[in-house]
C-alpha cells in the first residue's frame, strides 16, 4: 500500500462546463459513509444502541442498512474520474488495466487479513467480508469503465452501466424466485433456505462464513457479504458508475443537481413498489434493497453535489479526512476495534474499560453507548488527520 502525495484539494468548483478531475462531493459522501461505519460499528454496549445505528434484523433498513451501498455506489462513480485522470497521466489502457486488477486483489488479501486479525485461526477465517465484496465489484466494474472509456457517442456510457446494472439486479431477482434449494425448494428469502445461503455454505462452508450469521438448530448458515449476492452489489457499484458518466458528460451543474434529485427519488420509488413482492432485505441485497440503497446513494450526492459543485461553494468538513483516505481509515478502525476487544486487564476489555469508565458511569445506556461511538470516530479522525493536512493518501 504506497503512499501518494497529493496536491491540496481545490476549494472552488471549476467554471460551468468543466468537470475536475475529482468532485470534493464525492470525497465527502464517501467520508460520511466511512464516518458512518465506525460509528456504528463501535457502540459503547451492544445491547443500548439506538435502533437507526444497527442493521434490520432481517427485512426492513435502517440508516445503517445504507452504509455499505453508498460506499460501493461511491466506488462506481469515482471510476469515470478516476481513470480519465490515469489517461490524462499518459497511461496505456493495458496499465490501466493491470494497476485495477492488482488493487482488487489487494484489496481481497487486506480484507481477509483484516477477517483474522488479532488471532488469524485458520480453520475459522472468515473468507467473504466487505473488503472482499468492494474487490469483486471494483475487479469487475474497472475494466467495463476502461472499455467505455473511449466512447465516443453521448450518453452511451450512462446508459450502458445503468442498464447492466438493471440486468443484474433483474436476473438475481429471477435465481432468488425461480432456483430451487435442494431440500428447501425455490422462493424462499430466509437465512437457511435462501439460494444466497446455500451457495455461501456449499463454496465457503460454514465455518469460513460470518460467525455471527447463526440460524437457532443449523449453526452458522449464511454470510451478509456472501458470494452470489455480490452480483446485485456490483448492480450498485454500476448504478453509481452511471451518474459518474452523467456529471462528467454534464454541461449545466444546477440542472444536473436537480435531475439526480429526480433520478434518486424514481430509485428510491422503485425500490419500495418492489418490495412487496422481493421484500428489502440487506442481508441478502434484494433488487428491492439495492434500488432503495441507490435512490438514497443518488439523493445524497445530488444534495453534496449541488452545494459543493454546482453552486460554486466552497465545501470542506472533517469528512473529507475519512473520504480522502477510506483505506486507511477502514483498516485502522477495524484494527482498534480488534484491538480494544482483545487486550484484557484485570479480566476485562480494554473496549469494556473505557467505556465503563468514560461514558456508562454518568451517561444513560443508549447516550453513553452512542457517546462511546463518536468518541471512536473522533480518535480515528485525529489519527487520520495529519496524514490530510500534509496531503499523504494511501493508495493500493
């Protein structure tokens, strides 16, 4: 994982017409989700979070359930960017190719270190995981951006990575219907006898898959991050893609702003007519589920982008220290929190410690839980800031 260094992020939009080559807008939203992601995923108890800070049981989102769509949503539509300022450096499609592959597979190799760290227990390594499913989605949606790149017709990119996206998310609906189970039969969206499940313990096998994913009488039965549900998250991943294209072909910021408004609310729309026949369900990222996510993914940029781009503001919150350097800051979360969960003293946590002592001694158990989780976004901000203000990125 090298580090770049960076020139400083402009603070004013370029001229109508012009698009840099990277949107502040989407360094923010991406920022926000990683902010998002430490936070829930360190609550001071487990059993005192408010119920918009943790996942649906099963059916149903919550704001947490639209964390980890949004980061994929964001990875799409930084493609277009990204790879016109690779082409602006003088790189070869061939290089561009090859340095995209070679950070999926970076990113697959950190993220099942992560699964293992402290201990690494090889017989029970985690093998799907979120670093995993970003690899397989950035591994697939880079090379269709690169062959895009170079289209010379108007909207033709847009149209390509939404359509391909509508095909995903169309034909995982029909496997999800029509694909039988052995045993079980087709049509079921539980955690046992749902296809995605049944492919994750017939690939992975159970003791390989997500440790929390317990079914009462069967053990460990599936993996939220598992492997045929990918498919419908690489659907995201080109739903973002698409608006990349569609700002970077944009000539009228304000009305590009508006019409995302537009696009995010249809999605959203979509998302909750469907629901009723795919029910929303991240666990299995339902059709249903993924357009929902998108139009909420959509929505979010177009309000960034019309503030930070369109408008000509200049935008800049401590956001931008998670969304300028996401890798980082993922992996030094989940380290700390691997970290403050295993070091023990006296027979208790340090996690259990700190949060005893800082926050549950005067706080209610939902605020003190909740104060613990800010708590952890702010040590990992400070962290990360110096590596911002002397513009120092990790990049794989």
């Amino acid at each position: 994982m090298p580090l770049a260094h960076s020139p400083a992020l402009p603070n004013k939009s370029a001229p109508a017409g012009e698009i840099p080559s990277r949107l502040r807008s989407l360094d923010l939203l991406r920022g926000m989700a990683i902010a998002g992601m430490i936070l829930v995923l360190n609550p001071g108890s487990s059993t005192a979070v408010y119920p918009q800070l943790e996942h649906a049981g099963w059916e149903g989102a919550t704001a947490t359930d639209m964390i980890f769509p949004t980061f994929l949503w964001v990875v799409g539509a930084a493609l277009p960017f990204s790879l016109a300022a690779q082409q602006a450096r003088g790189e070869t499609g061939r290089q561009t190719c090859v340095r995209a592959l070679r950070r999926a597979v970076l990113l697959l190799l950190l993220g099942l270190l992560l699964n293992g760290f402290p201990g690494y227990h090889l017989r029970t390594l985690r093998i799907p995981g979120v670093l995993e499913r970003i690899a397989l989605c950035y591994g697939a949606a880079a090379p269709l951006a690169l062959r895009l790149r170079g289209e010379p017709r108007p909207g033709r990119q847009v149209l390509v990575a939404a359509g391909l996206a509508g095909l995903l998310w169309a034909g995982y609906a029909a496997l999800l219907v029509a694909v039988p189970v052995p045993g079980y039969g087709a049509g079921h969206l539980d955690p046992l006898r749902s296809l995605p499940a049944f492919v994750d313990r017939a690939v992975f096998t159970p003791a390989h898959l997500w440790p929390q994913g317990v079914v009462p009488g069967h053990g460990v039965a599936f993996d939220p991050e598992g492997l045929l549900s990918t498919l419908p998250a690489l659907g995201t991943t080109l739903a973002g893609m698409a608006v990349g294209y569609w700002v970077r072909e944009a000539g009228r910021r304000q009305r590009v702003a508006l019409h995302l408004a537009a696009a995010g609310t249809l999605l959203l729309g979509a998302g909750l007519a469907l629901s009723p026949l795919l029910p929303v369900i991240k666990k299995l990222w339902t059709p249903s589920f993924a357009l929902l996510a998108a139009g909420v993914s959509t929505l979010l940029f177009a309000g960034l982008y019309a503030v930070g781009e369109a408008r000509g503001r200049r935008l800049w919150t401590p956001l931008l220290v998670f969304g300028t350097n996401s890798i980082l800051a993922f992996c030094l979360s989940g380290m700390l929190i691997g970290l403050l969960q295993t070091i023990q003293v006296h027979g208790q946590t340090l996690q259990g410690i700190l949060y005893g002592k800082l926050f549950a001694s005067w706080l209610q158990p939902r605020a003190a839980s909740l104060s613990y989780g800010l708590g952890a976004v702010l040590v990992n901000g400070l962290l990360l800031w110096p590596f911002y203000r002397r513009r120092i990125f990790f990049r794989l």
